[in-house]
C-alpha cells in the first residue's frame, strides 16, 4: 500500500470533466490499492445482503404456509444481515474517505490517511447521518404534501386548483430540496475528511462550501452519475446476460421479475456478489472525484494552493527556530 501512486492534487483550475477524469485514471493506476483496502470488507456486507435477502424472504414464504419455527429462523437471520450491512457500510465508507485525504494531498500515503479517519470518525459519522437524515425528511415533507393533496383532489370544485398547485409546488420542493441535500451529503465526505472541526462547524462548513458555487456543484453530481453510469452498465452485462437466461428457464414468467421468491438462491447469490465487485471500481471513483471537486473550489474561493505553498516555505524557517 505505501507504493501507491497518488499524485498531488493539481494546483491549476481545473474542468469538472477533467477532475472526474483525473480519477479515473487514479483509480486505474492503484487498482491493486482499492482491491487490497476493500476487498474483504466487501466481502462481508456481501455476505450481509444475501442473507438480508435470504431472510426476508424465506420470511415471507414461511408466513404464508404458516411454519413458525422457519418464520422465526428467518426472522434471525434477516435481522442479523441488516446489522451486518449497516456496520460494514460504516466501515467501508470511512475506509473510502482515506481515498478522499490522498488525493487532495492531506495525506501521503494510505495508512495515515486512514488513521486520520479513525480518530475522527465519529464526527464524520454525525454528519454524514444528519445528511442522509436531511434527505429523509425533505422527502417525507414534501411527500406528505404532495400525498394529502392527490387524496383531497377532485376535478372541476372549488378547490381543484389549490390542490393541483399544491402537488406541483410539493414535486418541485422535493426535487430542489433533496437535491440540495445529495449535493450536501456529498460535500459532508469531503469535509469531514480534510477538515477538523466539531460537528456544528463540519455542518456549517459543508453547506457554506455548497452554496459557494450551487450551480457548478450540481454540474458536478450529475456529470458525475452520468459518468459511473457509463462505468457501471458495461460492467453489469454478465448479470443482464443470467437475468435474461433465468428468464427463459423458468418459461418466461413475469413472477420472475416481481416475485423474488421465484428467484433461485445462486441467481441472488450472483447477483449480489457480482453488484460487490462493480461498486469497488464506481464508489473509489465517486469518493475520489468529490475530494478533486472540493479541492478545486477551495483553491477557486479560499487559494488553498498558495496557502501551502506558504506553509512549505515557512516550515525550514520554524524548523531551524525550533533547533536554536
């Protein structure tokens, strides 16, 4: 791991398209890195997934044909792969954000940077949760506004265009909003990586960095998904090509596709394995792009480049000082 080549963040303004590309070419150049850091945390939140899987439902088979005791052994199991995949997720996502401090040149090699997250990953936990909370209860609000209003709606009353404004005004709410907070969540990784603060100053922080330049950002994310799309789809051609096969096998049925009962254990079993290995390519990338993103705009608003040059011409001085 300590022969990783990681180039120092570029110290020129760069495109969004050149910073998601810069990745890439990173994560082709230290592949065996992420395969060695990721490999067999992956192997345990894939283990986690089939038996989530498994367990739900087997749980529900054994509930229709009233078998208590497999209903029971289900239930274990489910609830066992449910902890199993949020703790690893945890712990994949903090070793994912090492990614983040070696490429923004925080860190020189893996190691460190992960020591860093260690210390720290509390905090960054917090904030990454509020995140995802954020986006949980901007979609519940504006749901629930866009729910009650299709269930009072009725066509040609006096109301019909309050509540028809009401739907538009709450699916236009839930598209900014849980866009803004995507954009945050993705932003939280960053700063929660490269910056010390406490969890109030992590949060104001990120959001400040957000709206610095929302429009860019935004540019940034969706450039982004559009390009780990373009990676993922390829990749996800060996499981289109069994889904299609399984298909034909078992005669066409449309329960195959909504009935994941129907679904034999080794298809679940490939299908899950094989999702595995196509996020240790995409999320490195995804991590690794947002830290280039958020390097870029600090050098754009803040001059972050020149504030290292700084200290690096500064630290002979005080190392000499200290020697006196």
């Amino acid at each position: 791991m300590e022969k990783a080549i990681f180039e120092p963040p570029p110290q020129q303004l760069q495109s969004v398209g050149d910073l998601i590309g810069r990745s890439i070419r990173l994560y082709r150049k230290n592949f065996k890195l992420f395969f060695h850091v990721l490999l067999w945390p992956t192997v345990f939140f894939t283990a986690a997934k089939v038996a989530f899987h498994w367990g739900v439902t087997n749980l529900s088979l054994r509930a229709d044909q009233k078998d208590w005791t497999m209903m029971g052994v289900s239930g274990v199991i489910a609830l066992i792969g449910i902890l199993g995949l949020i703790v690893t997720a945890l712990y994949l996502q903090l070793r994912q954000l090492s990614f983040i401090r070696l490429v923004t040149g925080f860190a020189d090699n893996y190691k460190e940077a992960y020591e860093y997250i260690s210390q720290r990953k509390w905090k960054i936990l917090s904030v990454v949760f509020i995140s995802y909370l954020a986006i949980f209860l901007c979609a519940a609000f504006w749901g629930v506004i866009v729910s009650v209003c299709m269930a009072f709606f009725k066509a040609n009353t006096a109301t019909t265009y309050v509540l028809l404004g009401g739907m538009v005004i709450g699916l236009i709410g839930l598209l900014v909003s849980v866009t803004i907070a995507c954009i945050a969540l993705y932003f939280a990784f960053a700063v929660g990586a490269c910056e010390d603060l406490s969890i109030g100053g992590l949060c104001s922080r990120t959001l400040s960095l957000v709206f610095q330049d929302f429009w860019r950002a935004g540019y940034f994310c969706t450039l982004l998904f559009i390009a780990l799309m373009v990676i993922s789809y390829p990749l996800s051609l060996p499981l289109l090509l069994l889904s299609i096969f399984e298909f034909i096998r078992q005669g066409m049925s449309p329960d195959f596709l909504t009935d994941p009962g129907k679904m034999p254990f080794y298809y679940t079993l490939c299908n899950q394995t094989w999702e595995s290995i196509v996020s240790i390519i995409t999320w490195p990338i995804s991590f690794m792009a947002t830290g280039l993103f958020y390097y870029d705009l600090r050098m754009r608003k803040e001059g972050i480049d020149l504030v290292r040059q700084i200290n690096l011409l500064n630290a002979p001085t005080a190392a000499v000082r200290e020697e006196n």
